[in-house]
C-alpha cells in the first residue's frame, strides 16, 4: 500500500487519461486510467525514473513502454479522480488488470522544457535522398550545432562550466578521438537546448524543420554560405593547417606528446588565427583558444574538426539536395 498525491494531468479527453503522482519519499509514479471504478476512475501507478521522465516528455518513448519496459517492482492500483493535489491510497499488484495497458504508439505531447532561445528553421530539400543521406545530414547538423552552441556560450553557468571542462579535457589526437568528442559535447547541452527535428516532409522539393537555437543555426547558416562562396579561402586555408601539422608529424599528437618551442607556438597562434578568419571565425579565436585551454595546437585541431564537418553540409547545399539550409520558419 502506497499514499500518492496527483502532481500533474498530462493528458485527458474529456476525462483524465495519463496522470503523474508523488510518493512522500518524492518517487515519480505514472499512471493510467484503466476502467469506471465504484468511486471514482480505477488507475494504476508505475515507479518512474526522472530521466525515463524528461524521455516520455520529449517524445522519445511512449506510454506503453514506460509502464512496461521500464516499470521495476509491483504497480499501484487505486481510485482517483485525477484532480491535482488529490490524495490517495493504493493497493500493490504484480501484474496489472487485463486489457488495461494502453496501445503503443501513445506519446504524452506538449510537456517537454523548450528553450525561450530556440526558433523553428527549416532546410529545403531537393533530389533524392537516401536513408543515408538523412543520417550523414543529421549527424553533421548535430555536431556543428553542439560545437556552435559552445562556441557561442548558449545556455546557463553550470552547462557552460561542463562543456569547457569537455574541450580542456580532451586529447585531441585526431580520429575517432574527435568522433567521441562531438558525441560527447551534444550530451552536455541541456535538453530544452538541443536541436530537434520537427518535421520531415519528403518530396521533390520538401523541407525539414528543426527546432533549434536560433543564434546557432544562423551562424551555421552564414558559415556554410561563406564556404560555398566562390572567392572563399577556406579551402586552401584548411589545406595549409593540415599540412602544416601533417609535416610535423602533429596529426595524431596532443601536446603532452611533444614538447612545442616559444617559436612553434608563435607560429600556431599565427596559423589559428589565419585560419579562423578565412573559415569566418575570426571573432572567435581568443575563446577557442581558451577552451582550449591556451594550447593552439589543440585549438587548431578543435577548428579543423569544425570545418570538416561545416564542408559536409556545405556540401548538401552545393550539390543541391539542401538549399536555403537554416532558414526562418
């Protein structure tokens, strides 16, 4: 037996359907009415966890699975009319009445945290576009996104100090070391702040719409139409960087692999500020280096890294299949 207060009515039609409940120790528990009861509805109560919780609000699971994939230890059964701050008892059952689970596909929309930053942007779309396509394109949208929204400090003091922490722990040797980094980065942005698709409508033409910070996707937009500008330099000025660490035998070196001089310093800090401004970044050289934690051969690393991603959506606008990339809904 358990006393549950109602917390929150997360959807209803006409009566209440899915409820959120609290224990006294401040257990989560989620439930679903079931059936007319001989008082009031007849619910049953699962045990769920505060992240499984951010999860059902963000859409990424539906009710179904959270009341049974998820569902841990024995369900609540009680009748309640769902009015919140409602106190109630329950009754323990290991397994819950017959027919009474909902149907999967149930999502509890509306009730995830959004940013007041964020804005729908849309990509037009063009062509034909494989399921591979639509993975490489999300994956690049999302690893320049986390490094944008780093780069612009876009969220709270405590988000920010653990997404510095991220850059000054890093090796930065190259290869799948960056690959974990960007995977990394995008953990540590808070979930109202990530990007999120919206919407996807294929054809030829469609779009798909995002949900994103708006600040970040536009400088994402103006650093992809600069390196698809005819007269950019920064192909050449990526060239030259790579080369430059690549005939040192620098590629797959942090600097606690080598020991660098005054004059090889001087020289990366000119090399990263060169490169910065023909990538459009030269607003951003002094605080990439900072997160860098005043190392210029990891920060040039952490531009490169950048830059090969931006190309790859430079790419998808260049060749069409992405156009007008980040604009207002």
């Amino acid at each position: 037996m358990a006393k549950l207060t109602v917390e929150k009515i997360l959807l209803s039609y006409d009566v209440p359907l899915i409820a959120l409940a609290k224990a006294n120790n401040g257990d989560k528990y989620l439930g679903v009415n079931y059936d007319d009861g001989e008082t009031a509805f007849k619910f049953y109560f699962s045990r769920i966890k505060t992240e499984h919780l951010k999860q059902l609000y963000a859409e990424k699971i539906d009710v179904h699975y959270a009341v049974t994939k998820l569902h841990k230890g024995k369900y609540q059964l009680g009748e309640v009319w769902g009015t919140v701050g409602e106190e109630f008892k329950t009754k323990s059952a290991e397994e819950l009445p017959a027919d009474a689970l909902p149907e999967p596909g149930m999502f509890i929309p509306g009730h995830a945290e959004e940013s007041l930053n964020s804005d729908f942007k849309v990509v037009d779309i063009d062509g034909r576009w494989e399921i591979s396509d639509l993975r490489r394109f999300s994956d690049l949208v999302q690893d320049c996104y986390s490094f944008g929204f780093a780069l612009l400090g876009a969220t709270g003091q405590a988000a920010t100090k653990k997404i510095n922490a991220l850059f000054h722990k890093h090796p930065w040797r190259g290869g799948f070391s960056s690959v974990n980094f960007f995977k990394e980065l995008y953990r540590n942005i808070p979930n109202q702040d990530r990007a999120a698709i919206r919407k996807i409508d294929y054809a030829s033409p469609g779009e798909i719409r995002f949900y994103m910070n708006g600040d970040v996707a536009d400088s994402i937009r103006e650093l992809v139409n600069e390196i698809n500008d005819k007269d950019s330099p920064a192909r050449e000025a990526y060239k030259k960087a790579y080369g430059h660490l690549q005939n040192l035998g620098w590629l797959s070196k942090s600097d606690t692999d080598i020991k660098l001089s005054d004059q090889d310093i001087i020289d990366l800090v000119e090399l990263l500020d060169d490169t910065c401004e023909a990538f459009g970044l030269d607003d951003c050289a002094a605080h990439i280096l900072e997160l860098a934690s005043m190392d210029p051969l990891s920060a040039i690393k952490i531009v490169l890294a950048y830059y090969r991603r931006l190309q790859g959506l430079a790419d998808y606008v260049a060749t069409g299949k992405a156009q007008d990339i980040f604009h207002d809904a």
